[in-house]
C-alpha cells in the first residue's frame, strides 16, 4: 500500500503545482513520477496495474470527449488536415529517428508518437479560452478525432514491424470491426442510457459496463486493450448522453489518469544526455513542422489566415497516446524503456509549451508576418464607408456595399482575406482595427459612416474616440453593450441583418436629405446624387 500512497502523494503535489504554474497537468504528473522513481521507487507490478487501469480511464475519457456533430462545417478540412498532418509528421519523425539512430523499430514507435496532437490538452485549452464553437475550434476537434483513430489504427500496424503484416491486416481489421460496434451503440444505445440518468448507481454502472465489455471484445479482437477503451468512450459521445456520463466517470477517471501519468513517470528511465538531445530535436520537429504545414493546409481548407495560424498553434505537441503508444510497445517487447523515456520527454516537452505558444499574443505576431501577395494599401479618398472585420458578418454587409455601387474601404488583420478582396478591386488596408496608427491610414476620421463587426467590443473605443463626428455603426449581442456603445457616441446594431438593413437605410435617409436641402436651395438633384 505504501506504493500507492507514493503515487497519490506525488500526483496531488502535481496537480497543485500545475495550477499554481499554469500549465497542463500531464507533464508535471510525468515529472512528479520520474523524481518518485529516484526516491522511492513503487513496485513493477503495481505500477504494470496501475497503468493498465489508468490507460483505461484515460482513453475512455478522450474518446468521450469527441462527438463528430461537433465539427460540423468543418468535416472536409477537418480530414485534410488531419490526415495530411499526420502522415506528413510521421515521415518526418521517421526520418530523423533513423538520423538520430534509433533502429526500424524504435523508429517507428518513434514517428507515430509525434504525428498526433493531444486530445485531452487541446480540448482543455478550447473550453478555457472559448473557442471549442469557433471555427479553428471545430476544426482542432475534428483533427484531433481523425489523428486519434489514425494512431490507434496504427498500433496493429506498429506491432507487425519485423514480424508478419498479415497479423497487422488482421489487427486493423478488428479495429475496423469495433469501431463500427462503437457506431451502432452511439446511434441506438442513446435513449437505453438516458432512461438510466435518474438512477445514481445504474448511469455509474452504465458507462463502466460498456467500457469493460469494449476493452473484452478488443482483447478477443486480439488488440490492445487502448483501442477498446476510445471506442467506449466514442460510443457514448453523443450529447446529452456525454454530458451524463461525464458527470459520473470524470472524477473517477481523473483519478485513475493522474495516478496513470504519475506511473509512467516512474516507469521511464532517468533521462541521459543523449535522451535529453534526441528529445529536444524531435519536439522541434513536431513544432516546426506542425505550425506552418497545418496553417498552410488549413488556408487551403477555407479558413482564415489567423483561424488558421491559432489551430496549428493549438496542435503543436504530441499526444497522450504517444504515451500509451510507448508504454503498449515496451509491454509488448517492441521498443526498450530508452524509447520509452524519449517518447516521455517529447510528449513532456510539448505539452509544457503548448499554453505559453498558443496566445493570441503569438498568433497575432504570425499574422502579422504572414507572407501577404500585395502589400496593404492606404485610403486617400474621402466620404467612403469603413468596414472594420472581414468576417461573415462583415461579408455579408460588404456584399451589400459593393452591390449598391458604394465606396468602401476594409480594414482586416487577415492577409489571406485582404488578398481575396484586393482582387476582387475592393481596396483595404491591413492590420488591426483596435491599433489608432491603421484607422489613420484607413481615414476613419474623413469617413461618411463606419461599420465595426469586429469580436470583442472594447477594440471599438478607439475608433470612437478617433471619429466622433462620424457616424459609427456597432454590431453588439446584448443591451449592456448597446448602452456602452451609446454612451460613447456610436449606433448599437444588435444582429447581423439589422447591421446591412440599418445601413442602407441610414445611406437612404442622407441622400433624401441632402436632396430635400438642394430644392429648398433651388438646386436640380442628379440621379447620382439622389442614390445612395
């Protein structure tokens, strides 16, 4: 028992300080496990179960977390670059494992652990920073959904290295095999779970029946039992079955996690100074290599330069499963505990940088430097419409604009974007419409009317404050930012229809009134000067 209160004692101290730093708790468990093992080092066997039991807990927990209805919008460049991330990753870990020497095995053990980005970190990143409904959100659910059926798929594959690919054939064939049992417990189990919820003991003992029953028929399959274990979790995904049975199994599935990576800290040899440079070069191939390919790839998918640019953030560090993926390989007798300790420190390395390169500090400095195919141009005419945000409101309304035949300017922080419209003979001008230096150059302050739909409200105080004689239409959600608006000298526009409506008809009413003012005057008024 003392192993086990080792353990506990080591991922409390863990846990307390990866809030107090602020980085995922993943990491600090493996490194709270790593000292243990210099201490006071547990029992084999009692590390071998719990490490059985937490990879269990774990990979049911991350294949609860992805429902595919989640991604919906982005399926199609959630697969490109899922897909293309991977493989491509994968060959170049491969290539530089061979480089740093490791023999085939290792190597590919090797490639596979860094190909794939960490299910359980990004998540937490998107629910804390409240992006999981964005759209670089839905598409980093949706990449790291494919990436973790594509590792999973690969261990069958992993195992016949050296040996027989037919018994790889095989192995995938029964991952194919659950993962289709998975569909049809997702699609027909759905309403015989929901009737448990008003039961405490029956939606605990649900959940575990499922799991134990996957991980039963994996091993029947002749698969590791990780494979079984994600496609419970994947099978009981759909909302409001997920919401269920995560209230129930997180606490225990935290737990059994926390004391997982504590464990195979302990497990994975101190690191020499050869591990330590091995790791280090491969966690830079994994970031290298993952930003501008994934930014590239997601352009080309459709979103924007800096949706883009935040994802590739975001998937910069391997997986959890890489963890699994080593440990399943040293249980199996595949790799030694030296590939192991790499793979660890990999995985240690990327998770600890992920939250202090994944800002929008960060994301804003790559946008800003992102290769642009024309350089931003300025405004120098007068009595135009400045349109702050290129994003699908502000479309939307420029789309009106540009049928009504009306001057516009935009002002966008997104290359990519600004490039589209730049073709199309709108001009624009790049950077960020909070910064007073762009809305000089965009002559916010000689514009006949300025349209914000820019995300975060308080970005709009400089350019009211810049022209407060202009009249300046503000897209807001709710009536407290309506009232802030107003106190500040601008027009509140509570929803995306009445933005495009409210100014057409503004344009209307001053073109009928500047008309009214020339026949009190005397003067004959043109048709141009009658339209808006």
């Amino acid at each position: 028992m003392h192993g086990v209160a080792l353990l506990l004692l080591a991922a409390a101290v863990a846990h307390l300080l990866s809030r107090r730093i602020g980085v995922p708790a993943i990491p600090v468990l493996i490194l709270a496990g790593m000292a243990t093992a210099r201490l006071a080092p547990p029992p084999v066997q009692l590390l071998e179960d719990v490490l059985v039991l937490g990879v269990s807990f774990l990979l049911f927990l991350a294949g609860l977390e992805l429902d595919p209805r989640r991604v919906r919008g982005q399926t199609r460049a959630a697969t490109l670059v899922g897909t293309l991330q991977f493989v491509l990753l994968a060959v170049a870990g491969w290539v530089v494992a061979l480089i740093l020497g490791f023999r085939d095995g290792g190597a590919a053990y090797l490639a596979i652990a860094v190909a794939a980005s960490s299910t359980l970190v990004g998540v937490r990143l998107l629910q804390t920073r409240g992006g999981i409904y964005e759209p670089y959100g839905r598409l980093v659910l949706g990449v790291l959904l494919i990436q973790d059926g594509l590792v999973l798929a690969s261990i069958p594959l992993l195992a016949a290295v050296g040996t027989s690919w037919t018994s790889g054939l095989i192995g995938m064939g029964g991952v194919t095999v659950l993962g289709g049992l998975a569909v049809v417990v997702r699609v027909r189990g759905a309403r015989w779970l929901l009737a448990l919820g008003d039961d405490p003991e029956l939606a605990l003992l649900a959940p575990l029946t499922f799991l134990f029953v996957f991980l039963l028929l994996g091993s029947w399959l002749g698969l590791p039992m990780v494979v079984g274990s994600f496609f419970a979790g994947v099978a009981m995904a759909r909302f409001p079955v997920s919401g269920i049975v995560r209230a129930d199994m997180a606490p225990l599935g935290d737990f059994f996690a926390a004391l997982f990576f504590t464990a195979l800290g302990v497990l994975a040899q101190p690191p020499t100074t050869a591990q330590l440079l091995d790791a280090s070069v491969l966690a830079l191939v994994v970031i290298v290599v993952t930003v501008p390919l994934v930014t590239m790839l997601a352009e080309h998918a459709g979103l924007s330069a800096k949706s883009a640019i935040k994802a590739a953030l975001l998937l910069s560090q391997t997986s959890e499963i890489s963890l699994i993926i080593g440990l399943t390989g040293v249980l199996q007798g595949h790799i030694d505990r030296a590939v192991l300790t790499v793979i660890v420190l990999v995985t240690t390395a990327t998770m600890l940088l992920t939250p202090f390169i994944a800002t929008d500090r960060v994301s804003w400095w790559l946008t800003h430097r992102h290769p642009s195919r024309r350089q931003s141009q300025r405004a120098d005419q007068d009595r135009h419409v400045l349109l702050l945000g290129a994003g699908s409101t502000g479309m939307q309304l420029l789309e009106d604009l540009v049928i009504a035949g009306i001057d516009t300017v935009v002002v966008d922080d997104d290359p990519a974007v600004l490039g589209r419209l730049r073709e199309a003979g709108i001009r624009t001008v790049r950077g960020d419409a909070a910064d007073r230096d762009v809305l000089l150059r965009a002559r916010a302050d000689h514009a006949r009317v300025i349209v914000s739909t820019i995300r975060h409200l308080h970005d709009n105080e400089v350019v009211l404050a810049i022209a407060p004689r202009v009249p300046t239409l503000v897209r807001v959600f709710d009536d407290a930012d309506a009232h802030w608006v107003a106190e500040r000298g601008g027009t509140a526009v509570l929803c995306t229809e009445a933005s495009a409506s409210a100014l057409m008809e503004w344009m209307d009413r001053e073109a009928a009134e500047l008309a009214t003012r020339l026949r009190e005057r005397g003067l004959r008024v043109s048709s141009e000067t009658a339209a808006p």
